[in-house]
C-alpha cells in the first residue's frame, strides 16, 4: 500500500491531467464543457467534418436523396410544417433515481428559464412543478444549420424526488421559448426496493438504426404491456457508423431487420461510388444514408426514434465504445485521417498514413462529450458518476451499471494517464494520443495499475457490499464489455482483472454485456473461467452461485455492422449458446425471491430465441442436487424468504 501522502499527490496530479480554467471564474456552461476537453493542439478538419446533414428537409435535397427523417417526441401541431417550426422538444427520456424519477428533455434552441415538468397523480392534476438544469455543447453542425425538429443542442435535466414507490406519474414538460408543450405522459416509478413482484426488465447493446426495427417494435410492445425498465449497455445509436437508407430492392435498410448487407461486407460495393452530381461530399453512399460519415444527427434520430420508449419505461444507460469519440479507427485507405487531419473532404480523398489523434476529432466529438449531455443518468444520486456508473433497484433486485470503456487499468479508452504510463506531471505529445482517449471521470487514488485505484472499481465494491440481500435477493450488473466469449480479445482479460473477482465476491446472479454483435449465453463460470458445473442443473436452468458468474452477452440489437461472426473460430466450451444470425433484445423476469428468467426476443418475430432460468441456491438444494453445501450457513433465512 502508498502512504497516504503519495496518495494525495497522486490524486492530485491525476485532477490535474487537464488543464482548467481558473476556479474563480464564472463558466458559461459551453466552458464548463470544455473544461473536460483538451485543446492544446488546434483541430484540423472542416468545420462540420463527419457528414452530418447540412440538408435536412425530410423530402431530400431536392436531388433525388432521401434523408431519414423521425418524428419527434413532441409532434408539430395539426397543419404546422416542420419548416417553419422554431424551437421543439425532440426527444424525452426518463430515468430512475431512489425515490423518484428523472426526466430528460432536449431542444435545438435554449427555453429562456430552467426546464420545468409538471407532475402528479392523475391526469387530471399536475399540481407539482419539479425545476431542474440545462446543458449543452457546441456540437457540429449546430442546430441552427438543421431543421429545428430533427437536431438537439440543448439538454435539460429534471431530478423528481420523493414519488410513492410504485406509482404511476402523470407529466408534462411545458418547455418555453416557442416549443409547444408535450402531452401528458406517463412513467411508472420503481416499487420500494424489497417489494415483492414480478417485473419484467429490457436489455439491449449494439442499438443503431440499420436492421434494428424490429427491436425497437417489440421493445416498445413489451414497454407499453408494462416492462417496468430498459437497460442500455452501451453503444447506444451507434454514432459514427452511420444509417443505412432503404432501396425498395434491398431487405436491409434504414429500420429494417436483416442479418446481412447489401454487397460484400464490411463495406457495400454501393458506399464504394461517387456520390450523385450536387450531393455534397461526406454524406455516405450514392444510395442514401450514411456509414462512418454521421456523429451528432445520428444521435439526434436514434434519440427522437427511441423517445416513444425512454418516455414511456425509464431508460436506463451505460457507456460504449461508440459513445466516446468521432472515430475509432481509420478506414483502410486513411479516409477519415485525410477527411479530419488534412482537412481534405473530396469524396475519395486519403492518407499515407492513420494520424487519428485525440485531436483529429472536433472538441465537441472527444471524450464522451455527446453521451455526457445526452442522458440523465444522474450516478451521483447512488454515489456514482454521471452517465458512467451508477445503481438503481427495483422491488426485489439491484442493478449494478459501470462503464467498461473507462476507469480501470487498461480499460479500452486509455486516459493520457495511460499514455504518459502514469506520469501525472506530463501531458502527452499530440502524437502519442489516440482518437479514443477518454476519462477518468473519476478520481484515481494511487498508482494506476491497481484497480482498486480507481474510484469506479472502489464504488462497484461497496456499492455492492452495501446491498441488502433480505431487501433485494437478486443483483445484475451491466457494462458494455464482455469478459468472456468464443471471441476472444485481450479486452476481456482486462475486465475480468478488474471486475470479474469483485462480482463474484459480491454475489452478482448474472453479468450482462454487448459489443460483440450476437447472442451468447455462457455456462456459468468461475473466476479462473472454468465452467461451473455445479450451478448447472440443465441446459436452461442455471443455480445463481456463490462460487461463479452467469455471463450473457446481448450485443445485437441491430446496426450497421450486421453480426458477428465466429468463423473458423472455434466455439469455446465455455459458450452455452451462440445466435450469430438474429437481431434483438433481452427481457429479464424477476419472478420472485428465487427464481428469474432471461430470455433472448427475436427481433424478427418478437418470439423468444432462447432462455435461461436462474434460481437461488437454497431452492437448488431442495431438488435433487446436493452440490450447494456452501450455502448451508443462509440457507434457513432464505428457504424462509420463499414463503
Ligand atoms: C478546411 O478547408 C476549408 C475549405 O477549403 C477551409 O475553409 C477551412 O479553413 C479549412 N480548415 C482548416 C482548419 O484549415
Ligand atoms: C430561443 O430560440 C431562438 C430560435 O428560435 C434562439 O435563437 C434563441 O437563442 C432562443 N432563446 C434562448 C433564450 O435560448
Ligand atoms: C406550477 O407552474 C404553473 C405554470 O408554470 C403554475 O401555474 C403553478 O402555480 C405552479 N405550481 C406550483 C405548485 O408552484
Ligand atoms: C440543478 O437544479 C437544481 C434545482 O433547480 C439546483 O438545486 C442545483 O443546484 C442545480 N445543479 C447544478 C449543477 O446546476
Ligand atoms: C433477408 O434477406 C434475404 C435475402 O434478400 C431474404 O430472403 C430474407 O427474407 C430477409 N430476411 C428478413 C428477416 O427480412
Ligand atoms: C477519386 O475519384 C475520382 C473520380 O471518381 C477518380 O478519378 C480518382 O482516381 C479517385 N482517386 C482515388 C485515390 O481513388
Ligand atoms: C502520423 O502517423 C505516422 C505513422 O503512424 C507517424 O509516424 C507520424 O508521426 C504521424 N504524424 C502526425 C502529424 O501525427
Ligand atoms: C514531447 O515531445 C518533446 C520533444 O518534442 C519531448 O521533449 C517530451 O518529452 C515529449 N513529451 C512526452 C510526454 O512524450
Ligand atoms: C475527460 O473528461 C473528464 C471529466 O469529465 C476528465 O477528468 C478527463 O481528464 C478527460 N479526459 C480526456 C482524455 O479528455
Ligand atoms: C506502479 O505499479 C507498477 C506495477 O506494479 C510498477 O511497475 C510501477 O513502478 C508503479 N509506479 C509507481 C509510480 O509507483
Ligand atoms: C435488510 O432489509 C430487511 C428487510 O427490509 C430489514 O428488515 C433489515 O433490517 C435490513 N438489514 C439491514 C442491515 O439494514
Ligand atoms: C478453478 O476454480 C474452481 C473454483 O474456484 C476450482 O475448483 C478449480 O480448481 C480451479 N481450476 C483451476 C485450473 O485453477
């Protein structure tokens, strides 16, 4: 262990990583913003780089080019076109706080006082007003260049305290400066934690447009048949990937539900030609749509689209890696180096080499800045950070979100921590950085090596410990990473030194990601990765156990990407189950105290593709397996519980 001086020195010089404006200063919230982003070197690229659309009438460019077009979360009024609206609330979101409910809004133009909702009871009698903040960012291009329905740059936070559990709010958010008001909505609040129930909760990774139609169809069913949540683990629109617009003759488009592209993949031969004669440059294919060409209107839309959900069922998110930057990597001929670093936007235009720095994306498209704005996750309210980790519980479970990108020892997005190899009194060269460089987001209390370091990992820890298991038997935990999979990459290994032990210790029934675009069902494994045969009792009923961790891995909702694809891998005797040809989302049952069923919804036909049921060891020893002796000591409190 360091003494506690160098702890404190080395907490400070991580505060210090970047530099920040005087503390005495009075920030504009654009300052506040830029605060997190650093700009010692100059961004080199066109002042609106990834293709957003400069024209966005929803009938095209008058060009024969169809843009996608969503609606928005508040509809313009009956006979009112969409060209001549001025300000407009976009996209609603709500999400869960102990004891209440957040409510997420976002506009193109600021409302001229701090948000507002109105609430109560019934319909009838909204006679709570909650006051809340707003933020925003200078996203690229910013929505005074759009159409005032189809873009967001104003983001407003509502925190609603102290809701009876369990009941269903009335609301309506007024807005202001010219947006119409939107109906009066409703959103159900979490039953107190211990509360007995069955529930049903929706898991989704990997959610883009292209060929996740019919995810979000059968999401949005199960929300309005009464789902009391959606988890979100990451990679949320897909931003910088892009939309894939319909051709009458192509099965996968823009909403559609497919398990392949058009032309050869990964690339469709189509993206591949010019674009038409007067379509300006960096808007995707000829054919419409956009792959790796999209950031800010590709979160607007998804956003607008998923708004019929996240009003409705609170939406509750983690991080991915798309949410971090611009870019991750370079297509292989250089296209986006030769786009952001040399400032080149000619269609075909490419670089000797890829020079994606930290710098090659404009400031307002680095370090998580888009995702920061665009949820209200509020961890602070259960200890945790932002949009990056956090808790919540609902009746008989708690639900554990922490960022897999971020905030631990050799997470995907380095830090310039990780690039100075700790050295917290240097800054990198431009150089040295990547694209990706991200975070901390929160405080790193010694060397950064040690994952117990990094205030994250300390918060999953106790956040764990603290979890009453009388009150919630059941604890889920979600990032957007997997630990393990037939996939191997050496990012697993990396999660599992981090949060594999500390899961297991604190009795987590069930680990969720994404990012690999398929489903998999692991058996459930030790911490040395061993399949742990005694928490098998069949093929679909698994024992949640002391001595291991159910692993699942939903990351394909659908997107541009299409599926992944084992090929001549092998598939490793830790995978249970693998998808690799469906589109869809998880919907985890609480049932009661025992017993919780995952099950894998096609998105297809909404029928399940597979499932899982997960049941507590002291009702395994009650069958015919001996195998849960470990358990002997609670075993009595929690045959008691059953009752
Ligand atoms: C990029 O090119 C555009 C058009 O040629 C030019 O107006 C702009 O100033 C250039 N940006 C930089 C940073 O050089
Ligand atoms: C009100 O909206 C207009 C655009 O319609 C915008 O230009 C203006 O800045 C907004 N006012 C405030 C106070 O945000
Ligand atoms: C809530 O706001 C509305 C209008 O914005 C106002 O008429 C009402 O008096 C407010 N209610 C409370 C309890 O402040
Ligand atoms: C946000 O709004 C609340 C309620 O108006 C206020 O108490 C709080 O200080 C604000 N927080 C920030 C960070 O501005
Ligand atoms: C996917 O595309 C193939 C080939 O075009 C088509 O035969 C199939 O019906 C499509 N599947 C779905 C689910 O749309
Ligand atoms: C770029 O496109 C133009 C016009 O289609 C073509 O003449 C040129 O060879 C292309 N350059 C590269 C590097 O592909
Ligand atoms: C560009 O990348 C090359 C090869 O990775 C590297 O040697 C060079 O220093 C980079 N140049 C800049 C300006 O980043
Ligand atoms: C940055 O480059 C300078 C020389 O160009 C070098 O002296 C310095 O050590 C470098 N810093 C880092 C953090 O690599
Ligand atoms: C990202 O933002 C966080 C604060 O939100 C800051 O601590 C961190 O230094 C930033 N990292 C980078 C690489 O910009
Ligand atoms: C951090 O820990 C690593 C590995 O344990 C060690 O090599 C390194 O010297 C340590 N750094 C500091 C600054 O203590
Ligand atoms: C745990 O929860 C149960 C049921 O709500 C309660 O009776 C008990 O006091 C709690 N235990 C602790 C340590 O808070
Ligand atoms: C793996 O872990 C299990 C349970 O902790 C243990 O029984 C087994 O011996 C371990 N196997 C190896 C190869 O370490």
């Amino acid at each position: 262990m360091l003494t506690s001086v160098v702890l404190a020195a080395l907490a400070a010089g991580a505060a210090q990583a970047l530099p920040s404006p005087p503390a005495s200063t009075p920030l504009t919230k654009l300052e506040l913003h830029k605060r997190y982003v650093d700009e010692r070197f100059p961004y080199k690229g066109p002042a609106v780089p990834v293709g957003d659309w400069l024209d966005q009438t929803p009938q095209g460019n008058g060009k024969g080019y169809q843009r996608l077009y969503k609606d928005p979360a508040v509809l313009p009024a009956p006979n009112v076109s969409v060209l001549s609206i001025k300000n407009n609330i976009n996209v609603i979101s709500t999400s869960l706080l102990p004891g209440g409910i957040n409510v997420h809004f976002q506009t193109p133009f600021g409302i001229g006082a701090d948000p507002v909702v109105h609430w109560g009871y019934s319909e009838g009698e909204l006679s709570n007003n909650a006051t809340g903040n707003t933020t925003t960012y200078d996203r690229t291009p910013p929505c005074s260049m759009m159409l005032a329905t189809q873009c967001s740059q104003f983001f407003h936070n509502v925190a609603i305290p102290n809701i009876k559990p369990g009941s269903t709010v009335y609301y309506q958010i007024p807005g202001g400066n010219g947006t119409r008001p939107s109906d009066v909505l409703t959103v159900k609040t979490a039953p107190a934690p211990g509360q007995d129930g069955e529930f049903e909760a929706l898991l989704v990774n990997d959610f883009g447009y292209t060929n996740a139609h019919g995810t979000h169809q059968y999401m949005l069913e199960h929300a309005q048949n009464g789902a009391a949540f959606a988890w979100h683990g990451g990679d949320i629109s897909c931003a910088y990937e892009g939309i894939l617009a319909c051709e009458p003759d192509w099965d996968v488009c823009v909403d559609g539900v497919n398990t392949t592209l058009p032309g050869s993949a990964p690339v469709p031969e189509e993206y591949l030609s010019p674009l038409p004669a007067g379509e300006p440059a960096n808007q995707g294919g000829p054919l419409g749509g956009d792959i790796s060409q999209v950031y800010e209107s590709n979160w607007d839309l998804w956003q607008q689209w998923m708004s019929q959900i996240s009003k409705l069922i609170p939406y509750q998110t983690t991080p991915g890696n798309h949410e971090a930057a611009c870019a991750e990597f370079d297509g292989s001929n250089h296209e986006l180096t030769a786009m952001l670093v040399h400032n080149d936007t000619s269609f075909n235009a490419t670089s000797p080499t890829a020079n994606l720095t930290y710098y090659a994306c404009p400031p307002s498209q680095r370090n998580f800045t888009a995702y920061n704005h665009r949820f209200f996750m509020n961890g602070e309210a259960t200890g945790g950070r932002g949009n990056h980790w956090g808790s919540f519980k609902w009746g008989l479970a708690t639900f554990i979100s922490f960022s897999g990108e971020t905030d631990f020892y050799q997470s995907p997005e380095d830090s310039f921590l990780d690039v100075t190899k700790g050295n917290a009194s240097i800054l990198p060269n431009e150089t040295a950085t990547f694209a990706t460089n991200s975070g901390p987001f929160g405080e790193l209390y010694g060397n950064y090596t040690d994952n117990m370091n990094y205030e994250q990992v300390r918060w999953i820890k106790n956040e764990l410990a603290k979890v009453n298991r009388t009150e919630t038997p059941w604890v889920f935990a979600m990032s957007h990473r997997p630990m393990y999979s037939s996939e191997v990459s050496s990012y697993q290994k990396h999660m599992r030194n981090a949060f594999q032990q500390i899961l297991i210790d604190g009795g987590v029934d069930a680990y969720f990601s994404g990012h690999i675009h398929w489903y998999e069902r692991m058996w459930p494994l030790t911490v040395n990765g061993t399949v742990d045969s005694s928490a098998i009792k069949s093929n679909h009923t698994y024992v949640a156990s002391k001595n291991s961790l159910i692993h699942l891995i939903e990351g394909n909702a659908g997107n541009v990407e299409s599926h992944s694809t084992l090929g001549n891998a092998p598939l490793l005797n830790t995978t249970a189950v693998l998808d690799q040809d469906n589109y869809g989302f998880g919907s985890l049952r609480i049932h009661n105290r025992t017993t919780a069923t995952y099950t894998f919804i096609k998105g297809s036909d909404g029928s399940a593709g597979d499932y899982v049921t997960i049941v507590k060891p002291s009702q395994d020893s009650q069958g015919s397996q001996g195998s849960q002796n470990s358990q002997g000591s609670n075993g009595k409190g929690s045959q008691k519980s059953q009752n």
